[in-house]
C-alpha cells in the first residue's frame, strides 16, 4: 500500500503566510486560507465570482496579494439576515 502525500490545512495556511505577495498558489491552498472546497473554488472561477486567477498552460494560480484584496473585500457577517 502506498502511503499518500497530504500536506494539512495549517501547513498550507502557514506557506501562504509565509510568503511574499507576489507568489502564487494552487486552488488547494486558496481552497485553504478560503476554508472552502475545490468544487467551490472551480465553481466560482466559472461564474466570474471568484478570486481573480492566472491560467498558466492548465494550471490554475492565484497571487497572494490578489487573495488578500479579495478576503479583505468579503467582510465578516453576524449573521444570514445581515448578509447582502
């Protein structure tokens, strides 16, 4: 059996933190720091609604600064009705 190489969601928190604002990352680590699925992050680069990305060949990537301006975009709720 083949043991299988998984990096946890504090590692890929901890890269992204770690580096500079001009790397880039993959829809698992933005699927990370986003705390959503992949089918989330594919759903939303279709609708336009997403964080803005860079298709390199069939890769997918994401800036980190383009990620941060996204997140500080998206502001906390309190609850669902206060929601827009």
């Amino acid at each position: 059996m083949s043991k299988v190489n998984t990096i946890s969601r504090i590692d890929l928190l901890n890269q992204f933190n770690a580096a500079p604002d001009d790397a880039l990352f993959d829809q698992k680590t933005i699927a990370a720091v986003r705390d959503c699925s992949l089918a989330t992050m594919e759903r939303d680069r279709w609708a336009g609604t997403g964080i803005p990305f860079i298709k390199l060949g069939r890769s997918v990537k994401y800036r980190k600064a383009d990620v941060l301006l996204w997140l500080d975009k998206h502001h906390p709720q309190q609850s669902t009705s206060s929601a827009a």
